[in-house]
C-alpha cells in the first residue's frame, strides 16, 4: 500500500485555481518624510508580495461579522475578512498588516496547518488615523 499525501505540493497544486485573489504583506518600519523626520510606515515584506489568496467574509461569529465603536467624533464599523494563503509562511507576524485590493487590513490571528501547506489570517479593518 503507497502511503497518501495529506498536504503539500499536491494539494496546493490541485487548488490553485481556487486562489483567485493575491495579498500583500506588510512589515513595520521607519522611514525619513520629505524634512528628514523618521515616521512610521509599513513597507511589503519580502518574498511576501502578490501571495496567491481565497479572500471571504470574516464572519467567525455574529458577534465579530461587524462591530462598532465609538470615538470622541464619529462612530465606525470594523469589518473583518478570512484569508488563506496557499502555501505555508512563518514569517507572518500579528504586527505586520495585509494589503487586499489596495486597502490595508490588521492581522487579527494566523493559524498555519499541521501539514504546513496553508496559512490563513483573520484580518480587520485598519482604524482611521492608525498608520
């Protein structure tokens, strides 16, 4: 009897096509503004840019689907989104933020698979005023 692969290559090449998204990951970092003032910003991981991606509503429960909160000027919706990565990335830290369609999510959690062939991320919106 040949032993079946659970994971890996195999899979991730049987369910490429499914990946129709692609994301970027972006570190935090300091970078000098047009006065020579260093100012935070993120800036794409390396080896972590156009990952190939399955984007979806983040609806782990009813509870975090959407949730509102309140400043001092205006109340706000967060929105979250799950998205899994075909392939296995350690590297990915809760600090770093990901980049869907030109918009900046905050890494909520990362949970990569036991056969390390996928990572995926819970994402939220970035709060108006956070870099």
């Amino acid at each position: 009897m040949r032993p079946a692969t659970i994971g890996g290559n195999p899979l991730r090449n049987s369910l490429s096509a499914f990946f129709t998204s692609s994301v970027t990951i972006l570190r935090a970092t300091t970078a000098a503004d047009e006065y020579g003032e260093e100012i935070g910003t993120f800036l794409p991981l390396a080896d972590h840019i156009a990952l190939p991606a399955m984007v979806a509503s983040g609806d782990v429960s009813i509870r975090m689907k959407r949730q509102e909160f309140r400043t001092s000027q205006a109340t706000s919706e967060m929105e979250y989104r799950r998205v899994l990565l075909n392939g296995y990335h350690p590297l990915i830290k809760r600090t770093d933020r990901c980049r869907i369609d030109d918009v900046n999510w905050a890494i909520i959690s990362i949970t990569c698979d036991i056969t390390t062939t996928f990572t995926e991320l819970l994402v939220q919106t970035v709060e108006t005023g956070n870099i």
